[in-house]
C-alpha cells in the first residue's frame, strides 16, 4: 500500500510539473540571470564599502588610545 501511494504522487508531481508549469523561455531566464549577478555584485559592493568604513573607523579609534 505504501508503494502504490508514492508511485501515484510521483506520477501526480510529474503530471502537474509537465502540463501544469509554466516555464521560463531562455531569453527570460538570460535575463533574470543578469539581473541577479548585477543585483549580487551590487550587495557585495555595499557590503564591501561598509567594511572599510567600520576598518577605518576602528584603526582610528584605536589610535587615539594608543
């Protein structure tokens, strides 16, 4: 019984992922691709900036102690 109930949501998973999923065409997917390294690269930037400001600012606060 447990066999037969995995082999028909399996078969239903497939039904549903081939006639019932619209997916993406391949310029879409080129598109959202670029979107996302562009968006990535632009958080890595900020994270980047934020990360010398705070380096900086602590080397100079270190230094006035020191």
């Amino acid at each position: 019984m447990g066999k037969n109930k995995i082999l028909t949501n399996i078969e239903e998973s497939y039904d549903e992922l081939r006639y019932k999923t619209s997916w993406p065409t391949k310029k879409q997917l080129v598109k959202s691709a670029i979107i996302v390294m562009i968006a990535s690269v632009i958080i890595a930037l900020v994270i980047f900036v934020m990360d010398q400001v705070v380096d900086n600012l602590m080397h100079f606060i270190y230094s006035l102690k020191g």
